[in-house]
C-alpha cells in the first residue's frame, strides 16, 4: 500500500517516473492530475482512480 503522506515532484523527473510506474499512468497524465489535485500521493491517485473529476479543495473557497 502506499503511504498518503508521500508527495510526488511533478518537477523531478525521477520522481515522476517513479510515481507514473506505482501508479500505472502515463507520465503525462501523472502531471495532469498533480496539476488538478496538487502533489499529495492520495490525492492524486484518488482523482485517477474517479476518472480526474475532482477538484482542489482551495478552488471550493
């Protein structure tokens, strides 16, 4: 299982890979869902998983 607390550098090409590869993405649509959920492990691998319709809880305010 993977730690939630784990924080993925959409800026690091290492660790995009190395999240891309865990999560079986593509790269691209690693960065993608970094971009709309930020870099939170959780966050990002729960917007994959729902197909990318969630949104940031800072947009919400």
């Amino acid at each position: 299982m993977i730690d939630p607390a784990h924080r993925i550098d959409p800026h690091t090409s290492a660790s995009v890979t190395e999240w891309a590869e865990k999560l079986r993405v593509s790269e691209g649509e690693l960065i993608d869902a970094v971009t709309a959920v930020g870099d939170r492990v959780a966050d990002v691998e729960r917007h994959l998983k729902s197909g990318g319709a969630q949104v940031k809880q800072d947009d919400l305010r």
